[in-house]
C-alpha cells in the first residue's frame, strides 16, 4: 500500500491555487479580443499578429523555467518561490494589459499591449504555472494523491472559469462601461488571484530532497543545464504528446471562446456566452469530482482518457448538427455532453505527466520533475496565444467590423467554422494521440524487466 503524504486541506489548499491561474487566463483568453477590438479600437488581424510574435519570443522560457525549478535550493523547496514571486508580476501585467491608455495613439497602444502581453505570458505566468504543476511531483509520491490534486485543481479552474465566463460583460457594464471599467475589472481580478495563490503556495510543504531522491540512482543527481534538460525531453515521445494534446486543448478553447462573438452577432444575444460557459463547466466539474473513482476502477488512467475523448467527440459532432438547425437547447445539452466526456483528462493529465517524468528516470536515470512539467506552460502559452492568433487573423479575413452592429456575410460564415468545426476537428485529434499515450502500461513493463534477475 502506498504512503499517504497529504491531508485534505493540503489538497483543497493546492488546488485553490488555479483560481489565481484562472483569472489571468480565462479573463485574458475570453476577453482580450474583443476588449482590444470592441472597446479600444485596435484590428483583430494585426493583434493577432503580435501575439504570434510574442509566441515566437517566449517558446523557450518554459524550458527554462522548469530547468531552473529543477536546480533551486531553499527554504520555500524547489518550485514555491517561483510559484509565489511569479504572480505578482502576473498580477501586474493583467491589470497593464486591460489599461491600455485610450488617449494614445494606435501605434503606441499596439506597442503597449504587446510589451504586457510578452511579460506576462513569456515571463511571469510561465514560472508560476511550471512550478504550480511541479508541485504535483514535489508534495507527494502517491499516485492516488496525485491524481485527486488534479481533480481538486480543474476542479477551481473550471469553477473560476464559469464565474468569469458568466458575470465580466455584467460586471464590465455595472463598473459603467468602457476602458475604464475593464481596467477596474483586471485590477479587482488581479487583486483577487494574487491573496488566493499565495494561500496556495502556503498551503503545502514540499517533501526533503532525501524524500525525493530515495529511489533515485546516482546518475539521476547529476546537475545538468538547459540543453542537456532540452535533449532529455525531446527523447521522451510521451512529452511530445502530451506537448501536443495541451496545445490542441488550448487551441479549442480559443475557439471556444469566440464564442462571444458567435453570440454577439450569430444567436443575437451576447449574454449566452455564460449560459454556454455552465454547460462547458459544470459537466467539466462533474467529471473530475468522479476521475479518482474510475482511474481506481478501471486500473489506470488510458482507457478513462481514450473513452472520455470517444464520448467528446461524438457530443461535438451533435452540436454541429443542432448549430445549423439553430436549436440553442440542443446545442446546450450536446456541449455538455463532450464537456463531461473531456473532464477525466483534465483530472489526470498531471498524474500522467508524472508517469512520463518517470519514464525518463526510467530510461535514462535522470529526475527532471521541473523540466517535464514544462509541458503545462508550453502548451498553455503556444496553444492559447496561436488560438488567440488565429482567431484575430480568421476575424479579420472574414472582414469583421467591430464598429459595426451587423457583420457581413463572411464573418457569419467564419463564426460558424471557428465555434463550431474547428473544436470538433481538434477533439478528434486529440482522441487520436490520446489512443498512443499509454505510458502506464510501458512503465510497468520497464519495472518489471529491471527487477527480473536477468535483466542487466
């Protein structure tokens, strides 16, 4: 029987902790767009342009930061420092980001956005999101705990998600309306996440490096840098994947949250967004409140993974279906279904992380806990901001106006591909990889072969 490390305070304590991740990423991934386009004026074709430079300047900084979590030393452990100093920036540049000075011209204005939005996403969020998920490895060795510290962590982003998906545009207009009102609205988020992360980091202790390096060989203690880290990932084909699945992930909630404008101005009814984010979300919840139980029952965690994806991809195919017969009922109900079918993953992706973390010990006799988690933030940070990319550059090939009330028939058209096509597209293949992405299985089979007396 495996040792238990943590109560049930440590884990609800750590999983609150992606409620201070979420109200940087769903107020930025939800509302930028159409606050840049809407309220400030700027062109969605050329902001996408910049966040796709400003992927190109931080694709490494993941890497990096998990290289450097690997290789800290103090009193807080390994990852907490870099998860507690991290947010304040975070905190800084979400607020920079939403105050733009709207009596600046536009070139100034699209130089601003872009120095804030590098910061915060190159920089600040990169170093607390590695380490937050490194925690994963760092607080416990028990693969159940690890497991139930996901749940209880999508558990809050998903819950965060859903408040802000369902009160900023109310809450934007109460604060009066305007740039000024989305400024107040970072401020209070940021104020909000900064109080709730450092509760998190509080919350607990990682394990003594005698804990942590117990099982370890002598190999496996050697220092190594950014390159030598860089080469052990690229040789873990499971990294590759799960590198893959985050980016996709992030990919479909990009296009998922256009959906704003999909409601603005296809369903005519801007407030359904948050009538969508609770059919997205409470399913989510649901899913992870019961990921524990079946990842027990059914030996592990591939088949729940495999069979949920199965589940969401038919649910997208339906609200395909009920989008172009315009029945929003329906449409509601089949997106909670492929929402209840994604949730497992989203219970256990750092649990399966740690399994490919242990692949490498496994293969190569080197611990890189902070390095393979690196995968969280690259995925996040590539996905997300390509997502937000492609949208900008979609809205503007379609010819979207947002001065305009009614948009062309193009932009119609466009919407329908982005909230409704592309999610399905990208489910299917995300179903695909996880179909390749038993590293349970080869795990135990490498244990195995080194405790047969043979095997040398």
């Amino acid at each position: 029987m495996e040792k238990t490390y943590l109560k049930w305070y440590n884990k609800i304590g750590y999983g609150s902790g992606d409620i201070a991740g979420n109200v940087v990423y769903a107020f930025l991934s939800s509302f930028v767009m159409i606050y840049l386009t809407n309220t400030v004026g700027l062109s969605a074709g050329i902001v996408g342009t910049l966040i796709g430079i400003s992927k190109f300047f931080d694709g490494f900084t993941d890497i990096f930061f998990g290289s450097m979590i690997d290789k800290t030393r103090s009193r807080l452990g390994r990852a907490r420092p870099w998860m507690l100093y991290g947010y304040i920036g975070c905190a800084i540049t979400l607020a920079a980001i939403f105050a733009i000075p709207t009596s600046w011209g536009t070139t100034a204005q699209y130089i601003w956005f872009f120095i804030a939005y590098t910061l915060l996403n190159g920089i600040f969020y990169t170093a607390n999101n590695i380490a937050y998920s490194a925690l994963t490895s760092l607080v416990t060795k028990n693969s159940k705990e690890r497991v139930q510290m996901g749940s209880y962590r999508f558990i809050f982003a998903f819950s965060t998600s859903l408040v802000i998906q369902s009160v900023t545009i109310r809450f934007v207009a109460e604060c009066g309306g305007g740039a000024a009102a989305w400024r107040t609205v970072a401020i209070f988020y940021a104020v909000i996440g900064l109080l709730v992360n450092t509760i998190s980091v509080l919350s607990v202790k990682e394990l003594p490096e005698e804990e942590l390096s117990k099982e370890h060989t002598e190999n496996s203690e050697e220092k190594y840098g950014f390159a030598a880290a860089f080469k052990l990932l690229i040789c873990n084909k499971y990294y590759i994947m799960i590198c893959g699945i985050y980016i996709l992930q992030q990919l479909y909630g990009a296009m998922i949250n256009s959906g704003i404008y999909y409601m603005t101005y296809v369903l005519k009814n801007e407030n359904l967004y948050g009538v969508f984010s609770w059919a997205v979300n409470i399913p989510l919840i649901l899913a992870l409140i019961f990921t524990p139980t079946l990842v027990s029952r059914w030996k592990g965690m591939y088949k729940l993974n495999l069979r949920g994806y199965m589940m969401a991809v038919v649910g997208r195919a339906l609200v395909v279906f009920a989008g172009y017969i315009g029945s929003v009922p329906l449409m509601l109900a089949f997106t909670a279904f492929a929402a209840l079918g994604q949730g497992p993953w989203q219970g256990d992706m750092n649990a399966v992380i740690a399994s490919c973390s242990e692949y490498t010990f496994l293969t190569k006799g080197k611990r890189i806990d902070g390095t393979m988690y690196s995968c969280t933030s690259l995925g996040v940070k590539l996905g997300g901001g390509l997502g937000t990319a492609i949208s900008g550059w979609l809205l503007a090939f379609s010819k979207f106006d947002g001065k305009l009330a009614v948009q062309p028939e193009s932009c119609i058209n466009m919407l329908h591909i982005m909230y409704l096509w592309l999610p399905l597209i990208i489910d299917v293949l995300i179903m695909l990889i996880l179909s390749q992405l038993n590293v349970e299985a080869i795990n135990a089979k490498l244990k195995a072969e080194r405790s047969n007396p043979l095997w040398m």
